[in-house]
C-alpha cells in the first residue's frame, strides 16, 4: 500500500498574548463624573445611537445618559484597564 504524506502546514492560532493585545487596543469613553461607560461598539439603544456610532461622532450636544454631563466631560479608556471584557 501506498501511503501519501501531506506536508504539515502551520495553523495560526490566536494565543493568550494576541487576545490580551486587542483588548488592550479597544477603548470606551468614560463620565469622569458618574463613571458610566460610553462603548462605541455597543450605541446605546436608549439614546437611539446606533452600534459602531463612534465617540467624535456623537452630536456636540451630547450628554451622559446617566447625570447629563457634557461630552467634553468623558475621558478615553483602555477597556482592559477598567476590566472590561470586549463585545
């Protein structure tokens, strides 16, 4: 009998470290007052701002669903800093 051998071809795998980096890349906007998170992945339904509507993108007028601070009033956060898992 005659027996093929196929030539092993490497499969990229996602390791630990490569999944800790994108997380570490994905940020969120968060009140600097209440501490509400603004996710751009994620919209906010209540506010009829659609998933993938990024933060610059919002009106000026824009305020925190939670206390009604100014968009100026949010600072950009690492995802992974405050413990968030990506969507």
């Amino acid at each position: 009998t005659h027996q093929s051998k196929m030539a092993a071809l490497p499969v990229a795998k996602k390791g630990k470290k490569e999944e800790k980096a994108k997380q570490a890349e994905e940020y969120v906007y968060q009140c600097r007052h209440c501490l509400s998170i603004y996710d751009e992945v994620c919209g906010e339904a209540d506010n009829n701002i659609k998933p993938g509507t990024l933060f610059n993108e919002l009106p000026q007028d824009y305020t925190c669903a939670m206390c009604d601070a100014p968009k100026g009033d949010f600072v950009k956060e690492r995802k992974s800093k405050l413990g968030l898992q990506t969507v």
